[in-house]
C-alpha cells in the first residue's frame, strides 16, 4: 500500500502536533500550508477538504482523516516500523488508545471551559467530570513515566506533549515539576526540535506575507 500524506496544515496550531509524529515517523508527506490569519481555512478551496474549516487534516489513499486523536492513531499504525504504537496483540495497546483520546474527549473540553471562565455541564452531561480531577488523572499518569505508558514513548506522547507546552504557556495548566519534565523530555527530541523550528519559521513567512498584503 502506497504511503504518502496529504498533510493540511498552518503554523501556531494544532496541526503542529502531526507535523511533529510525520517527522518522528520519517513519513513521506506533500504539505499544503494555510494561513489561518488569511482565513484560508475557511475558503472553499479547503472547505471542500474539510467541510468543518479545521486544521490539522490528512489524506491517504482517497480517504480523509481529521481529528487530531484519530490522525494520531492513523499515522502511527501506518508506519509500524516506527515503534509508536503498541500493535494490536500488546497489552499496552488499550491503555495507548485511552490517552490518545483522552485528550479530545476529556483535556480540550476541560481547558476550554476553564479559558472561558465557564462552569462545567452538570456531571451527568459534562464529558471530563470536573476540571482537577481531570487533570489530577493525567498528572498521575506522568508520574508513573517517562512516558504515559512507561519507558517507551508512543504517538500518544507526543500529542500530549506538544499540548501540555502550549497549555502551560498559557497558563491554563499547572506548570508542576511533573508536566514541566515531562515537556522538556518531548520537546529535547530531534524531530520535535526539527518540525518546531521549521514552523516557526514557516510562522514568520506568513506574519511577513500579511503585513505586506
């Protein structure tokens, strides 16, 4: 089977997590950049890509992948070589599948309140419960490290640990030694360094392109 990504993307997002598994994977990937400062994501060029006008999406043999858990989980079964997923006889492939979605289903949600200054739904409708007991359940889990299913990192990690940047930096997550460690051991990767660099500088082609328009 052929194994070259569509990759949509635009610096600054969440795609940048994706960049980075593609990068870890050493997959083989075209990239269409979108400026979502231009709003190119919402044009109909994209729009008929992704009819929800959000980043990060890939393409692979004629199907469609969006969600960043499910891109996630994609890729790295695409690439078994890699190493960045328990196959499907690996009795951590249970617990990898759980905090790869986790984090859309329970994270986002809770941060996204919290940002908002919003109360949480009622329990029996709120998808995360409350927002300390969410993240006391992930802090547990980084504590029982390096890595969420112990001594080997997986695509998980790095959709978490590219999150847990950002999230601190807004201070919309404690920065606890826990999390603050568990980033510094993400972001000193290679490729994490690679795919960062190459976006910030993307980053500043696009900031330079839209003061000149």
């Amino acid at each position: 089977m052929a194994r070259k990504i569509t990759f949509y993307h635009s610096p600054q997002s969440r795609s940048g997590g994706v960049r980075i598994l593609l990068e870890e994977l050493g997959a083989d990937y075209d990239m269409h950049v979108l400026s979502l400062k231009a709003g190119e994501q919402r044009q109909a060029g994209y729009m008929a890509v992704n009819p929800m006008g959000k980043v990060p999406a890939i393409a692979h043999n004629g199907a469609l992948v969006t969600e960043q858990g499910a891109i996630f989980l994609y890729l790295a079964d695409l690439y078994p070589e890699a190493g960045f997923a328990p196959g499907l006889g690996d009795p951590l492939r249970g617990p990898y599948l759980r905090w790869l979605f986790f984090y859309g289903s329970c994270f986002e949600p809770a941060l996204i309140d919290r940002a908002m200054q919003r109360e949480p739904a009622r329990p029996s409708m709120c998808p995360y419960g409350d927002y300390d007991t969410m993240m006391k359940t992930v802090t547990d889990q980084l504590a029982k490290g390096p890595y969420l299913l112990g001594e080997k990192i997986t695509a998980a990690d790095l959709l978490w640990g590219t999150a847990l940047q950002w999230t601190t930096s807004f201070k919309l997550v404690p920065e606890t030694p826990v999390i603050m460690s568990y980033i510094e051991r993400i972001k000193n990767r290679p490729a994490v360094q690679r795919a960062t660099a190459a976006d910030t500088e993307l980053a500043a082609r696009q900031e330079a392109a839209a003061k000149s328009a």
